[in-house]
C-alpha cells in the first residue's frame, strides 16, 4: 500500500484541539452564515464519521466520542451527535487525524475515504429521504439508458450532494464529459481566503493536509454515488486516480497544488439501479412523506415560535427584527413586510439614506419561508460596471486578466435565499438589461462562460433615488423599473415618526454600553427635547452618530443631558438663554400612577423587575395596576430619562437615574 507524505500527529492534534476550544465544535449561527462562513460544514459528517467508526473500530470509536465531550459542554455534544447543525471544517479533521494516530485500522491513512463509502452523510437521519428520491428518480428513467443518461445523472447529483455537507464557497468540482467516461476534478474555490481563516486558528500550514483528507472523503463519495445508480456499480463503472493508488510523490503534488482529478469509465452498456418492488417503492415513497411532514412540523414551529417573539418585542420594546419604533408609520411599515414576506416577488424598498433600507430587506427575509437560508447583499454604487457583473453573476477561468480561477457570483451564493441590491438606482443600463433577464428567467451565465446557471432567488432592491426621474433622464430603462416596481415600500424619515427618537436614542445608548462597559443610563428631559426638536435630514444614521458623539466625547455622567446632545450636533440648535443651564427635569407632566412607580424604586437600590414594581404598587391608583400598563408608564419613564433598565435573564431590571432620585425625592 502506497504511503501519504509524513505527517507529524503529535503536532497535528494539538493544534486542532486548541482550534476547536477556541472557537468551539457548533457555530452560532447568529454570528455566522453557513453559506458565507468558508469553514462551516455539516454536522453530518462528524456523525457520519463516528458511525462509520463504530462499524469498523467500535473501541476507537468510543474514545473519539469521550474525547468530543472533553472538548465541547454536553449540551453542545448532544446538539452536534443526535441533531442536525453546522460545525467547523477543522473539527471534522480533527476526526480524522484522530483516527489516524489511535486505531488499530490496517488502511487508517485513508479512512476518510471509508466514510464517503459509508455514507458520506447522506445515511444519516432525516436524510434518508434524498437516497429515496434518487432511487425513485433512476426507477423511472429507463433500465438501458446508456452513458449519456449516467453523465448527466453525475453532473446533476454530485455537487448537489456535496453542497449539502460543505458550504457552496469551500470546494469546486467540475465535471467534464469524454467517451464512455467522466473527468473529475476538485479543487479549493478560493484556497487563499481558506487559508486566511485557518490561519486565525493556527492551522494555515495544515490547508494541504484538509484537502487530502477531504478529497478522500468525496472519492469515497464518488464511489457510493455510482453504487447507488448503477446496477453492480461497484464492478461495472472504474474509478481512475484513487488517491490510495497513488505514488508518494504524487501525494505530495496533491497536497501542495490542493487538485485531486480522477476518471471514471465504464463500457456500455450500462443498466441504472431501479425499485422494482411494488413494496420497496411505496416504502421510498413513504420515508420521503414521512419526511416532508417532519419538515414541515418544524417550519411550522419555528415560525410560530417566531411570530409569538415577534409580537412579545413589539409589545414591550417597540422591536421588529432590527427596526425600532412604535409610531403608526413603522407599524404599518411592520404590517407590509408581514404581507409581502410570505411571497416571493420582487421588493423594492424606497426611502431617503439612512432611514435603514437594509434592516426592511433584512426583516422581509427573517420573515419569509427563506429565513434559513443564505441573505447577500450587494452596494451597486460601490463597484464599477465590470467589477458589478463578475461579483453578480460570477466568472469562469481566464475571463479576463486576473481571472486565475473560476469564481460563483452573488446569486449563486444566494441560491435558494435572498438577493438584496442596495443603490439599485445606480445601475449602469448594460447591467440593467442583464439583470432584467435574470429576473424573468432566473437563469443567467458567468462572465467569460457560456453554461446557462438556474437559481432559485428573492429579489429585493432598495434606492433613495428618483427612479421616475431617472427614467425621464435615460439613466433607468422603464421595463427595468416595472419588473422591479412589483411590490414597492415606503421607508419614512426620520422627521416623520419623530416619536420613535427617544426610543431610538435610548436603543443606541444601551449598544454603546454593551460595547464599552461604561455607565450611560439615560437622557434628561432636555436632551430627549432636544433630540425630538432636530430635523435629522440624514435620518437614523445621523441620530446614531449623534448619541456616539454625545457618548463618547462629551459624556462624563451617566446621564446625557441637553448641553451633551447640542454639542454632538455641532451647534445646531442653541441652548436657551440664561447660561445655558438644562431645564430641571421636575418639569415633566407624570401622573400619579407614574410618580407611586418612582417612589418603589426609591426604596431599591439592587433595580427590580416589572412584578416586584407591580407588587409593591399600592392599590387604587389611577388606571389600574395591569401588566400592560405598568409596561407603558415605565418606558415612558425611560423615555424621559428618569429611569434605566438592564437585562436580568430573560426579563428587565428597572432602577432610577439621578435624575429620577432628585424627582422622587421631591
């Protein structure tokens, strides 16, 4: 058997220990995007692995599962073993190179190729289903359909089933037709950006050692996907170029160039597997039933859960996904996206800049049955006319200077979610055309290609343009602007829901302090006067900046006051006369329902939580001592600076400013 190059495992290991403690063996999808993040894989593959394991080395595969759970809390160990979710590409080496040093194996060098013909991650459970379908889909091609029928089942399966374990951004395969036979070839898409990453983890001088051991996981792939399609694959169809066949030279070459190319033949003619069964097809056809309803308990759930989070924000904070406010713009703003969320035409949101154009395409997508998968935006403004259509549709090697490698563009990686182009506005008329075709026929083909690509894409644009008059100008052809005009929302400014601004500014305030550590608590009533009084022609990202400003340059208490903003805005707006002392805030109209809530958290110096405030309430006080009532009268005080809160689990602690103390004092 031939022998891979040397490789240290002492050295190895360790340093993937350390890799997976740093960052851990189950991503946090919040943080990260499973079709962005170039190291995220499939869990499916660590499972994959340690049942492949248990089949062929049960004692090795018993210390590989001991030694997970020394890494990983045992919640993370569950979600990662008995769940589906997404974990790093160097812990699934870490698998590997484990193997490699402790089993007893006879071809432990090429185990990875094992578990591609064990499975690769497709026998693992709820995925079932796919095997079922592709046998279902053979059973009705027929029997004798010879090497054309088999190429094209290959060059459609393949990198379907290998972008259901690695991310769309990792690996590039590329199939190639011949006589009675398939070139193969793998390689990085971008080995560069990988290594980078790796390189964050100490692992930047292993980026050949993954790839060996990835290209033999996919090799074994390759071969179960000819055993599952061929009748007698295993002896009717050769794989050409296995890596365990290879010289060590060559493994070398391998790891260096990190491009694995096989060939596989066969001599027709060539029978595809088929169900014949009457029972084994109504078996397939129930397991993928079965699991469409499975998957459709979960959608359900998840979006119900959603709805219910979605409506507890809008009733305490005012929050809807990212977007703050509770003026009667934003919650009809609210409502639209709820309608326009569950279908899939084209968006256009409009709105003057800064108003937060991204954050409505951001919560129609979080809304919408795409929530899971991939949301990439682009900014037309910020690329030239070349730049804009390579980073859009993508190009293949050698389109132009520079071009070393073929490369997916945006609506590929966005390929089942959505497509947000921000200052669509700003198109060039050459890229409108195109993207005109792309958006009636969701098809398109690289820069420097010719092979039409179907994706399946949600299409949201967003401009603060004059699109009407830009079409007077020449600047926007009109077949453009009504494909994209179908379902159009109206951002307001900032001018119009002025009554979301102190909420806004106090939501600003609580990142800065999450951010920095420091105690900023509030406003006074002069400061949220202030901010309220300001036209902010640059919307909420000049409010943002402004309380920044305010925060970081002038704010030496924990309170901002109306000297504090007027500085921030740099002298717009004068401070009253008599110089310039701050309005007491003894000045602010409170009822008596709102003066008894200062007087409870005047005795408490720990803050409480909304029931200790409405149990100490005396009773009679005018209206009422509900929930939703208490709720109102205490972001009102918030509002107005009299009153602070922090996150205390999973409810709020209320206490009083100094401004609020002077007031209850009173």
């Amino acid at each position: 058997m031939a022998r891979i190059p040397k490789t240290s495992p002492e050295e190895v290991l360790p340093r993937l220990r350390r890799a997976i403690q740093a960052q851990g063996l189950v991503a946090q999808l919040a943080a990260d995007n499973p079709h962005e993040h170039p190291l995220l894989v499939s869990n499916r593959l660590v499972q994959t692995t340690l049942r492949y394991l248990g089949k062929v080395d049960p004692p090795t595969a018993v210390v590989l599962a001991g030694e997970l759970r020394e890494l990983a809390p045992p919640e993370v160990c569950e979600l990662l073993l008995g769940d589906r979710c997404y974990t790093y590409f160097h812990a699934v080496q870490f698998l590997y190179e484990f193997v490699k040093e402790h089993s007893s194996l006879g071809d432990r060098r090429y185990f990875a190729a094992g578990v591609g013909r064990g499975g690769g991650g497709l026998e693992v459970a709820p995925d079932r289903e796919v095997l079922s379908l592709v046998q279902l889909m053979t059973s009705a091609l027929p029997a004798q359909a010879g090497s054309p029928t088999l190429r094209a089942l290959m060059q459609m399966l393949v990198p379907l089933f290998l972008d259901r374990f690695f991310p769309a951004g990792l690996f590039t395969l590329e199939l190639e037709e011949a006589e009675d036979a398939l070139h193969i070839a793998l390689r990085y898409t971008d080995p560069e950006r990988v290594r980078a990453e790796l390189e964050a983890h100490g692992l930047g001088g292993d980026l050949g050692l993954f790839f060996f051991n990835a290209a033999l996981h996919i090799q074994g792939l390759l071969q179960l996907g000819w055993q599952t399609l061929v009748e007698e694959g295993a002896q009717r169809v050769r794989m050409e170029g296995l890596i365990e066949g290879r010289s060590p030279e060559e493994h070398e070459e391998l790891q260096a160039g990190c491009q694995c190319l096989w060939r596989a033949c066969w001599s027709p003619p060539v029978q595809l597997r088929q169900v014949v069964d009457t029972e084994a097809v109504l078996a397939q056809t129930q397991v993928i039933c079965q699991a469409l309803q499975h998957k459709d308990v979960l959608y359900y759930r998840e979006r119900v859960k959603g709805l219910e989070l979605r409506i507890q924000a809008l009733e305490e904070q005012g929050q809807y996904h990212e977007l703050i406010g509770k003026s009667p713009p934003m919650q009809r703003l609210y409502q639209q996206i709820q309608q326009v969320a569950g279908t899939d035409l084209t968006v256009l949101v409009r709105g003057e800049s800064g108003t937060g154009k991204e954050l409505v395409a951001r919560a129609i997508h979080r809304t919408s049955p795409r929530q899971g998968r991939p949301f990439v935006a682009v900014n037309c403004a910020a690329l030239s006319e070349n730049l804009l259509e390579s980073e859009l549709f993508g190009h293949e090697k050698g389109a132009f200077t520079g071009a070393l490698q073929a490369r997916p563009g945006r609506f590929e990686l966005a390929d089942g979610g959505t497509l947000f182009l921000d200052e669509i506005g700003d198109l060039p008329l050459a890229t409108q055309v195109k993207l005109l075709r792309v958006l009636e026929t969701q098809s398109f083909e690289r820069v420097g290609g010719v092979r039409s690509i179907h994706t399946d894409v949600r299409f949201i644009g967003a401009t603060n343009r004059d699109l009407e008059a830009l079409i007077g100008e020449g600047k926007l052809r009109e077949d453009f602007y009504f494909r994209i005009q179908v379902l159009p929302l109206h951002l307001p400014p900032l001018r119009e829901h002025h009554e979301d601004i102190p909420h806004l500014a106090q939501h600003f305030l609580h990142r800065i302090r999450q951010r920095t550590g420091r105690r900023l608590e509030g406003f006074t009533r002069g400061a949220v006067e202030r901010l309220v009084r300001h036209p902010w022609p640059g919307n909420i990202r000049e409010l943002q900046n402004t309380i920044e400003r305010a925060a970081v340059l002038y704010g030496e208490e924990a309170v901002l006051g109306e000297r504090q903003i007027a500085q921030a805005l740099g002298g717009a707006g004068r401070l009253p006369a008599g110089g310039g002392q701050i309005r007491p805030v003894t000045g602010v109209p409170l009822n008596q329902r709102q003066l008894a809530i200062l007087s409870c958290l005047a005795g408490s110096r720990e803050g409480m939580v909304l029931e200790e405030v409405l149990a100490a309430l005396p009773a009679g006080r005018s209206g009422g001592r509900s929930t939703r009532t208490l709720q109102n009268d205490l972001g009102k005080l918030s509002e107005v600076g009299l009153l602070s809160w922090v996150k205390q689990g999973s409810a709020r602690s209320y206490r009083l400013t100094p401004e609020g103390e002077r007031l209850a004092a009173t």
